[in-house]
C-alpha cells in the first residue's frame, strides 16, 4: 500500500515538473530535455536479451540544467483493479502494480572521464533507492543515451539496460 501511496506522488510530482517547466531557457548540459524510453531490456549472463517491460515498454525521462530529473518507466497494458478503487486490490494487483513500473526522482551528472551516469534518487517508488546514488555506465550519441545497471546492483547476475531518445525541443 505504501508503495502504491510513493508511486502516485511520483506520478503527481512529474506533472508539476511538467507544469513549472514551461518556457524557462536555462544553461544546456548534454541530458537537459525531455527523453522518450526506446527499450528496458534485461541482459542475462549467457548473452540473451530480454523485454523486461514488455515488446513496447513506455516512459519519459525529464532533465533540467540544474540536473533535476525524473524518470517513469512503464510496462503497458496494466490490468484494471477489480474493484476499480485504487485502495483496495487484491494483493495480486498490487503486485503487478509495483512490477509494471519504475518512477524515481532525484539529480543526475555525467562523468565522462569514468564513463558513467549517477543518478543520486530522492524519492522512489522502489523505497530500497531512497537516498541512494546509482552509478551506471552510459553512452550518449546525440540524442539517444543508454545506460546500464551493473549486475551487482540487480542482485540476480543480470544487467538492465535502459535506452532513451532525446525528443525534439
């Protein structure tokens, strides 16, 4: 429940980001901007690559010069509760909720001479990120940047990979 409770102020915060964002030109760092997910793939330690948000998965990361971001990343096609209320799921439903997203906000840098991204999270749906810094290895082409969550991050020997394309200002 308090999962779900985090989510939907993660939800509420993207949307005043949203909101309070528009039309103020600051400084550009190569990540300002708003970015479009183009995949959320899992690595597994034989070399096969899975989906881990489903064929299609959805989600926007938003970067102000400042380094403020936020990112949610969706599975789509979640299941509506049953009760159509959204305290009181089932736990199977609560469940595919938490599962079919990952929504964290906090302040982002690049460190090129390490080659990695570091995500310093704020606020999490997942709570076990709260206050944590994440270091990933990154590579930024332009406009499309993909980053990977080592394996000893995952716990299970697998590497996420998220890849993102800039959308056009």
């Amino acid at each position: 429940m308090k999962e779900f409770q985090i989510m939907m102020k993660c939800v509420m915060l993207s949307a005043a980001l949203v909101m309070l964002s528009g039309g103020v030109t600051l400084a550009a760092s190569p990540l300002t901007g708003t970015w479009s997910l183009t995949a959320a793939d899992t690595l597994y330690p034989d070399g096969h690559r899975v989906h881990g948000f489903g064929d299609h998965p959805q989600g926007r990361m938003m970067v102000d010069a400042s380094g403020n971001y936020m990112i949610e990343i969706y599975r789509p096609a979640a299941t509506p509760f049953a009760s159509g209320s959204k305290v009181t799921g089932t736990p199977a439903e609560f469940r595919d909720a938490m599962l079919r997203n990952s929504v964290h906000y906090g302040t982002v840098a690049l460190d090129p001479a390490s080659n990695h991204i570091v995500f310093d999270v704020e606020r999490s749906v997942f709570p076990n990120w709260e206050g944590r810094r994440q270091v990933r290895d990154y590579t930024l082409d332009g406009n499309k940047l993909s980053y990977q969550v080592p394996a000893s991050a995952t716990g299970d020997a697998t590497i996420a990979i998220s890849e993102w394309k800039r959308l056009s200002e």
